[in-house]
C-alpha cells in the first residue's frame, strides 16, 4: 500500500513564478503552515511567505507572478519592483 502523504512543498495553496535577470526561470511553491502555531488563513500565510522570499531577492527578479494552485489564475505580479493585481 502506498503512502498518501504529499510533500509539504507540492501541497502548497500558491506558487510563485520567478524570471531573474540572468535569464534563469524558477517556480516556488508556498508553506502555508508554519509549524509551530496554528494559522489563521492559511493561503495568506503563503502568499506572504512567497512575497517576502522574492523582495528579499530584490533587483536580482526581472519579474514574477503569483498563482492559486487549484484555478491557475494569477493573485499578483511583480512589475517595476511593486506587487500589482494582475490585468484582467
């Protein structure tokens, strides 16, 4: 029988696609428990986590969208160093 356990990082509510300015292309996705405290709104606490990692980055991110996970519809974007709703 196999384990129905997933892999906290393929569980996430949100993942975040990155481009950084030397062309490289990565896809994060997000934590959304913090394992030590309950969480009141997990898909925020993502989303937080994932905006947080790539401002910690700063000019190194050329852009970077992030998604909902069950719809692939895009939350937000980075453009011009700001996170902005995305164009409908």
């Amino acid at each position: 029988m196999q384990p129905t356990s997933v892999k906290p990082s393929e569980a996430g509510l949100t993942k975040c696609w990155v481009v950084f300015t030397n062309g490289n292309k990565k896809s994060f996705r997000s934590y959304d428990t913090s394992g030590r405290y309950a969480v009141a709104d997990p898909r925020d606490y993502g989303i937080r986590g994932l905006k947080k990692m790539v401002d910690r980055w700063g000019k190194a991110v050329e852009r970077a969208i992030l998604y909902d996970t069950a719809t692939g519809q895009p939350i937000e974007k980075l453009e011009n160093g700001q996170w902005v709703a995305p164009q409908v």
